[in-house]
C-alpha cells in the first residue's frame, strides 16, 4: 500500500505543479475545472447516484454551472460560500441528528454544488485578481500560500494528536481527530503566517490580519474535511472513489482545500489585499 501510494504521489506531483503553477489564467481555469469535474463526479457518488451516466450527468452539469459562472463576479460566490461553510459547521456538530433534512440524493447533490463549485470560483480569483501583500504581489505565491494553510495545519494536528489527542473533535463523523489536533495545527498556522509575513515586509497590522485571516483558513479546512467524512459516514464509504491508487479519490485529497480556499479568497478580498481581475 505505501509502495503504490509512493508511485501515485510521483506521477500525479507533477502534473499538479504543472497545471497550477505554469498555465496562463485561462488554461488554469481549464485544469481547475478539470479536478473540480473529476470530483462532482466522485461527489455524485457520495450523493447516492450509483448509476454511472447519472455521475457523468452531474459532472457535466457541474461544468455548465462553472461555465456559466465565468461572467458572475467572485465576491457574490464567495459570499455564499461563507454562508455555506458555517452551515457546514452546524451540520457536522449536530450530526447524525439532522441528517433527514439533507439525506436525500438531490439535497446531497446541491450540497456538492455548494462544496465544489465556490471553490474553483476562489481558485480562479485568487489566480486572476489584483494582488498586493507588503513587497509580495505574485498570485502563483498566494495560491501556494492557502495550500501551505491546510498542509500546515494537517502536520501540526498530525503531531499535537498523537501526543495529546484525548479528547475527541468529532467522534460521530471522524473518531480519528482530536481537539488538540486542532489547537495543535491551528498553533503552527499561526507560527506559519507570521513568519509569512515577516518574509513579505508587511506591516504589524497586515501581519495581525493574515494571522486572523489563517486561522479562519485553518479552522474551517478542518470543516472541509469533517464535512467530507460526514456524507461518506452516512453513505456507507470509506472513499469517494478509488480513481487514485492508495489515496482513494480527489475528493479524498481535497476536501480540506474546498472549504479553504473560498474563505481565504473572501477574507482577503475584504481586507483589500486581491482586487477583481480578468481572464
């Protein structure tokens, strides 16, 4: 299992650094949107569709809604994707009470929408916008940013829940987490975002801000996962899909993204730091 886990990770590296850090905005998009497709069809599983055109089906209608979204300003999307996030929030606490106003195939397949769709709209903001952070005007660096976030936060509570981890996050959706994961990996995102800001000659209170605007990113990336493992829980799975040997499916590797990436784009887009931009 680690072997073919090894062998997946090196083809697939690649082709991600590629396709994130080396396309035009338009040709990003296309990739983005690609991963983003990939996963709607993974999610339509999780959704109850078993049928395979009835997951094709929603991958493409997934893709139309992206399309049809690339003339609609990021900051409404983004605004309903912070709604969404802290209905989110409410859903996993709460679970499995409540399941019955969302168990349905087509509520699961809008909840899908809501996950998937803002994230490639934050994606594409955060790639095509105006940016400026202290000395620091690269938006390929802002995107690796908001990656680091979740990374970070994942190391951080990897290490703080095995030597701490009592006390259990969320024992009904995902035993394995901890609240000290989460003090442990939220603690690293801070120590990170400082040291960010350092890096970039921001001023104390840009600095003060991307700390605060981290942790949010942090704190709902755990969300973003919990939410994932909520809908496999109550669908029977244990991945989306086994699309990636030894890693289970995209959706497996970017739950956390889908609800960081959003939040980010919109906090930072309030603080003045991203500004609209073009394709």
């Amino acid at each position: 299992m680690l072997k073919t886990r090894i062998i997946t990770a090196l083809i697939l590296a690649p082709i991600a650094i590629g396709g994130i850090f080396f396309l035009p905005p338009l040709g990003f998009a296309l990739f983005t949107g690609a991963i983003i497709c990939i996963g709607a069809w993974e999610w339509a599983n999780m959704a109850g569709v078993t049928q395979p055109l009835g997951r094709v089906g929603f991958a493409l209608a997934t893709a139309a809604i992206l399309y049809g979204l690339l003339e609609v300003p990021a900051s409404a999307v983004l605004w309903v994707a912070l709604v969404w996030w802290i209905v989110c929030f409410l859903l996993v606490r709460n679970y499995p009470e409540g399941s019955g106003h969302w168990g349905s195939c087509t509520a699961r397949a809008v909840m899908g929408l809501l996950v998937l769709v803002p994230a490639w709209v934050g994606l594409n903001h955060l790639r095509t916008g105006g940016f400026g952070f202290g000395d620091s005007t690269n938006n390929l660096l802002l995107i690796l940013y908001v990656f680091c976030i979740v990374w970070v936060a994942d190391i951080g509570a990897y290490f703080a829940g095995r030597a701490f981890g009592k006390a259990k996050l969320a024992p009904r959706v995902s035993p394995g987490k901890s609240w000290a994961g989460v003090w442990g990996g939220l603690l690293a995102v801070a120590a990170f975002a400082l040291l960010i800001g350092l890096l970039a000659n921001a001023g104390a209170g840009d600095i003060a801000m991307l700390i605060i605007a981290s942790l949010i990113t942090g704190a709902i990336s755990v969300v973003g996962d919990l939410m994932e493992s909520m809908l496999k829980r109550f669908r029977g799975i244990k991945d989306s899909s086994q699309l990636l040997p030894g890693h289970g499916g995209i959706m497996d590797r970017i739950d956390s993204l889908t609800a960081a990436i959003p939040v980010f784009a919109f906090i930072i887009t309030q603080l003045g730091w991203l500004t609209a931009g073009h394709w």
